[in-house]
C-alpha cells in the first residue's frame, strides 16, 4: 500500500503499487505530457461525427468506431457502457443492436445520467452509478451475464469546462472535483485535513509530478496560516509559486489538479475493482473493451489482460503437462489501438488515448 496515502480499498491499493512500481513514463500514453488545453479543447469543430452536444460543452467522443467494432457487437447481445459520459459510444452500440439486443449504461455523474435519460429507447436504460458496483447492480436487475463491456476512462468534455464543477485551474471554482456530486470528499475536504507527506504522494503518484514535495509543501504552510483552501485559483496560484520550473505551455498545475482528481475520485481503484467483475461478467466470447488516458491506468488495464491470458507463469521446464496448467480466461484481441493523426488532429484530447481489448475464452 502506498505508504500514507488513505481512502483506498486494500485490494485496489496493491494495483496502485504495482502500477507506480515501474516509474510511470510520462511519454507512454500519459496525460502528464498532454496540456489541459489540448486534453480538453473548448473549441471543437461542430462537423465531427464524434461530437455529442451539451449545454456545457460538447463531448467528443475518443475512438468510437474502434471501441465500437472491437466489442464485436452481436445485434441480440447485452452490452455495459460503464462510462456513458453524453452517451458517443452507447448510441453508436445502439445503432448496431437489434430489437432483441440491450444495452445498460452507468454512469456516475448525475449530469451523464440526466443525457442519458434523453435516449428514449427501449433497448436502453441507465444506472446512477460507480462502475466498480457493475456486478451488483446488475445483479440486483437479474443481469449475470453479459456479451460486451466498455470503459471509456477518465473525465467528458462537460466536466471539464463546467466552471462549477472544479476540475479545472482554468476558471476559478470552489475546488470540488467530484465525479459523482451527491457523494464523496471534495478536493478542498482533503486538503483541509491531509498531512504534507500524504499529499506529496498523491501528487507524485498520480500526477508523476517531480516537484510533489514542494508543491505539497506550501500546500500544507497555506492552510496551517489560517488560509484553508478552497477555490481552484487559489490551488492553481500555490503551485504556480512552488514550482521552480515546468514544461513549456503547460499550466505549471496540470498535474497538480489531475493527482487530486484521481485521488478524490479513487480512479485507479475503481478500475482494478471493475476489471475482475467484467470477467465475471462476460460470457464465452464476449468482449472487455477499454480505453484508458492515463499511463497509470493503461498499465493496469495491460497487466489484468495478461495475467488472465497467461498460462504458465512457471518455469518453462516445470514439469507439468501444457494441458493440466491453468487456461487463459481472456484472449488479448491485438496490439493497443492508438487514435490516428487525423482523430487527434480534430480531437487533441484523443492524442494520449489507449484503447485494449480482450476476449472472454470458456475456461471457467
Ligand atoms: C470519457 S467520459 C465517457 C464518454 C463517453 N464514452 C461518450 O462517448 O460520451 C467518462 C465518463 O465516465 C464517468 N466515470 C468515470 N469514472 C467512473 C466510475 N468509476 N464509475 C462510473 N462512471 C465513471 C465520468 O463521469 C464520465 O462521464
């Protein structure tokens, strides 16, 4: 477990070590070497086919034809989008499924399930949500079995650019960077009771943030002199004078606001809890399609596939025959699909998205 660092589940917690064991690259699929303003674009060109429209901002979705097609849609099929976001993916599975077929929808932002609740299909239906509850809440629908599901990770258009929803440092906002509004501590809940070293290693775990230990730092000094903090501006402006220096064009508190993000929304966790159920989920040849935006995150994703898929992790001359060693239970169909130049030219925010898909083999 990470040492210092509280709120996360036990068994998700040893995902997080493994996942920060390697020193995260920031060049491998990282937001941490993608500007705010190019993961989240406020200006997007209204003729993509990909946008969905919001009162907030628009969300473009990220690989919709790739994510659509490697789930392998069968029109009778059920299928989980546990992230509709406004919904790019589940209207495009929509489209693919025939009257038989189903698709359930969680998501845990009440704003996604308010979008949601605009299809107007009988086909469909949504759930207010975490995804690592998948199991459960589909259990609790007589749902045990399922042909496909997806996980479109991280954060939508919408959350982004909704000033009041405090994700971003590019507006000042009461600091609350909650997915899901109606439960959880908020950023500033944390910082008002988080000790230095704890913060320093969500920063630095999650951020992959070099200057963690200063940043956490006049953090900690702020709210010790009485100043508890608040809003995204004045988090914004305690980094900016804490870091020495930052890549150029890069708000120098990007990854400052992206480790209290996935802190706050126990993100990490939530995928190494979620990936065993969608195991449980799938049936024989039924398809995991996720994409991840976060190295952190793909790492995890990478490493759950292969070790379903690996057979032996014994020595190769460990006397045993190849039939009595424990079959894979999942297939990795291909390489990682990465968003071509033409996608991440009209879609910055596409540029560190990781798309990996398996398949459910019969083994029980
Ligand atoms: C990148 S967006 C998905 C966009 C969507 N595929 C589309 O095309 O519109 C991610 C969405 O997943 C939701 N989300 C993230 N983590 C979640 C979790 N652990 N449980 C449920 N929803 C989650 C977020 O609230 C957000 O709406």
């Amino acid at each position: 477990m990470t040492r210092g660092v509280k709120n996360a589940p036990t068994k998700a917690s040893l995902s997080l070590k493994q996942a920060s064991s390697k020193k995260a690259s920031s060049k491998a699929a990282g937001l941490g070497s993608v500007k705010e303003s190019e993961k989240y674009p406020l200006e997007v060109s209204v003729s993509n086919s990909n946008l969905v429209s919001d009162p907030v901002s628009p969300h473009i979705t990220v690989l919709l034809d790739e994510a659509v097609h490697a789930l392998a849609i069968k029109p009778s099929g059920l299928y989980v989008d546990g992230t509709f976001g406004r919904g790019g993916h589940s209207r495009k599975i929509l489209s693919q499924l025939g009257p038989e077929g189903r698709l359930i929808a969680f998501d845990r932002d009440l704003t996604a399930i308010e979008s949601g609740k605009e299809i107007n299909d009988q086909r469909f239906s949504i759930i207010h949500s975490h995804f690592a509850s998948m199991q459960a809440r589909l259990t609790d629908i007589g749902v045990t079995q399922v042909d496909g599901v997806l996980l479109d990770l991280g954060i939508s258009s919408p959350q982004i650019d909704d000033a009041e929803r405090g994700f971003s440092f590019r507006y000042d906002a009461p600091l609350d960077m909650r997915m899901d509004q109606t439960s959880g501590q908020t950023a500033a809940d944390f910082l008002r009771h988080t000790t230095e070293q704890q913060l320093a290693e969500v920063i630095k775990n999650y951020g992959e943030e070099r200057f963690a230990k200063s940043i956490a730092r006049a953090i900690i000094k702020e709210r010790d002199d009485g100043r508890a903090i608040t809003t995204t501006g004045q988090l914004a402006q305690i980094v900016a004078g804490a870091v020495p220096r930052f890549e150029s064009g890069q708000n120098p508190a990007t990854r400052t606001f992206q480790a209290l993000r996935i802190f706050v929304n126990q993100e990490l966790e939530e995928l190494s809890l979620t990936l065993p159920q969608c195991l449980g989920l799938l049936k024989p040849q039924g398809r995991l399609a996720v994409i991840s935006f976060h190295s952190l995150e793909d790492r995890i994703v990478k490493q759950f596939i292969r070790d379903q898929e690996n057979r032996d992790d014994l020595p190769s001359n460990f006397p045993v025959r190849a039939a009595d060693l424990p079959q894979p239970k999942l297939v990795s169909m291909g390489k990682a699909i990465k968003p071509g130049a033409q996608e991440v030219k009209a879609n910055p925010r596409s540029r560190s998205a990781v798309l990996r898909v398996a398949e459910r083999t019969s083994v029980l």
